[in-house]
C-alpha cells in the first residue's frame, strides 16, 4: 500500500460528466442522474483499501443523514481488477449491500473517470455545488486507521452543510491520506 494524498484538484473546477455502471443496480449513472440535486459527492473508495474501512460506517452515516437532502452521492472504484480482485464488481457490490449503501456504488473500469476527477487515493472526496463547480476536495476528517482519533466526517460534513445552506466552504482544506489507486500498468497518470 502506498501512502498517497489526494492532487487537491483547483477549486472551481467543472464536475467532469462519467456514464458508468452501478454495481448493484446495474444502472448507467451520470451527472444527469443528480441534475435536480443542488449539490453532488463524488466518492472515490474501494473494498480492499484499510483507509476506506476504517471509515466505512461513517460513509454507510452520511448516506442516511443526507438521504432526504439535495444533495447526490456517487462511490466509484477504479482499481485495477486484475491485480486487485477483491475490488472487482463482484466484491464491490457485496461491500454496498452488507453496509447498506443508500447510494450508487459505480465501478470505473477504463479508469478514465478517476483519471479526469484526478483522484489519486481511496479515499478521494470531491463536493460540487448546483453548479457543479468543484467547492471541496480533500479529507473526510482527522482521523486515520492508527491515530486514535474518532471518525466523524467533520470536515466533510462541514462542507455539504454549507452548499446545502447557501454558504461559502471554507478555503482550508486538507488533502485526504490513503491507499494509492490502483493503474492497471501503462495506464498511470502522468
């Protein structure tokens, strides 16, 4: 696992469009699919990596909390399958129904879609306001699978708190820590 920190992509940045598929329901999902949400998560985690689960229950939480509010949630995983099995389809949908995901968990074969999001670790935050316009990048909270430090989803609470109210996200963020996605060889960015 390599330690790896998210490209803390220029806030302000277009929502990239993506049309992939849920591993549960099999739906093509894209931008369009939250067109009438005033706010969109996307989610860059996988099933293998000690980062997302220390944080799972917590993912499974802000599913259900925000569930009623404008807001869309999308999870991709882009790993590379071949090398990573336990991220397959396969093992990705079994994760979203034993947690009990509330949102579309999307697998990201060609890679193109983490590659234009750049995201770099699982796992990866990006908030996009109504406009779609990146707002928030970076950490769900302080804490770490060693730290001791209690999983809360402050810091990425804060920030969908403050689209949802029509409130300006604070500029100090702090990149999200994990493990590094896994390229399928030659497909790495540059």
């Amino acid at each position: 696992m390599a330690l790896t920190a998210s490209t803390m992509l220029a806030l302000g940045t277009k929502a990239p469009d993506f049309h992939l598929p849920d591993v549960v329901s099999g739906e093509t999902i894209s931008l369009a699919t939250f067109a009438d949400k005033k706010a969109l998560l996307v989610m860059f985690i996988c099933q293998h990596c000690p980062f997302v689960k220390h944080i799972k229950t917590e993912l499974v939480q802000l599913g259900k909390d925000y569930q009623a509010e404008s807001i869309g949630i999308v999870a991709i995983s882009a790993n590379d399958v071949a090398n990573y099995p336990n991220d397959a389809p396969d093992k990705l949908k079994e994760m979203a129904l034993e947690l009990g995901f509330t949102f579309p968990f999307c697998y990201d074969e060609s890679q193109e879609t983490a590659k234009a999001y750049t995201a770099a670790c699982t796992p990866d935050f990006f908030l996009f306001d109504r406009d779609r316009k990146l707002v928030y990048r970076g950490q769900l909270d302080e804490s770490r699978p060693s730290n001791g430090i209690p999983v809360t989803g402050k810091d990425l609470r804060s920030a969908i708190d403050a689209v949802l109210s029509d409130k300006p996200v604070t500029q100090d963020q702090k990149p999200s820590i994990g493990c590094n996605i896994k390229w399928k060889p030659g497909n790495e960015p540059s």
